[in-house]
C-alpha cells in the first residue's frame, strides 16, 4: 500500500515543479545600472561625510573633556574642579550620544526614502516581465536555498535582472 501513496506523490511533486517558473533577481545589480542611482549614492555619501564630520568633531571635544578630567584627578585639582569637568564630560557624552542617534536615524530615514521611486521603478519592471516570460515567482537570487532549486528544478530558474537592467534603460 505504501508503494501506491509513494508514486502519486512523486507524480505530483514533479508535475509541480515543472510548472513553476522562479525568476530571480539581483536588485543591487539593477540599480547600480541606473544612472540616477549612482548620483543618489553620491549625494548620499556627501550628506554622510557632513554627519559624520559633525559626529567626529563632537566626539573629539568629548575625548578632550575626558583627558582634562583625568588629568585634573592625576593633578589632585580641587574637587569642585573635578566635579564640573565631570558634569562638562557627562554632557558632552550626551549631546554625542543623543546626536549620532538621531543622525544615524536621519540616514536611515533619508535613504529610505531616497530608494522608495528606484524601488518601485524596479518592481513595476518585475511585474511585466513576470507576466510576459509566465514566471510565478520572483526571488533574491542570493536567497534561493540549493535543496529548493534542486526540488523546483535548476531548469525552472530564470535570471531576469538584466531584462530588468533593459527595461528600465527603456524609459
């Protein structure tokens, strides 16, 4: 009995995969075809120079404060003298603490957005290319498992990124 639920299941299995068509994509690939993307990318790094400068300015000053702190404690200076280097230091450690969190959010937020319109370039050509070549699924192409592409079948894989590439230097 069990060679008969065996054989109608492998049937099955088979008969699946051979109906699937997986496409794959690399999208990094794609946008770096795009000659919007790599100005983005310039104008990103820029803003992210000018931040970072900003966050390394603010950490040097608290480097400074540390060391006049410790080198008032290595001095034996007063301890009203020490307490205020000490509340200075504190501060400045916020300030530098609460400033890279906020820049670093703002970053986040800003490339975000800034990949929202590329995003949606590229998937509105996933979409027509999908439908013309009758591929069922599109995928990452660096997250297919190996024990997936061999039950699908190596054959029922397609790269589409430079389809992709194609149809977006169309428009």
């Amino acid at each position: 009995m069990k060679k008969y639920i065996i054989i109608p299941l492998l049937l099955i299995t088979v008969s699946l995969s051979a109906q699937i068509k997986v496409g794959l994509i690399e999208p990094e690939k794609a946008m770096n075809h795009m000659p919007e993307y790599q100005e983005l990318i310039q104008r990103f790094k820029q803003l992210s120079t000018v931040r970072m400068k900003e966050l390394d300015s603010l950490e040097a000053m608290v480097v400074e404060k540390n060391a006049a702190l410790q080198k008032a404690v290595n001095e034996n200076k007063s301890q009203e003298v020490i307490t205020s280097l000490n509340s200075e230091l504190e501060t400045f450690t916020e300030v530098f603490q609460i400033k890279r969190s906020n820049y670093l959010q703002e970053l986040g937020q800003r490339e975000a957005q800034l990949l929202q319109s590329f995003n949606l370039k590229i998937e509105g050509s996933i979409e027509q290319i999908a439908l013309e070549e009758g591929i069922n699924i599109v995928m990452r192409a660096d997250h297919i498992d190996e024990g997936f592409r061999r039950h699908i079948g190596k054959e029922n894989f397609i790269d589409i990124t430079d389809l992709i590439i194609e149809r977006i230097a169309e428009k």
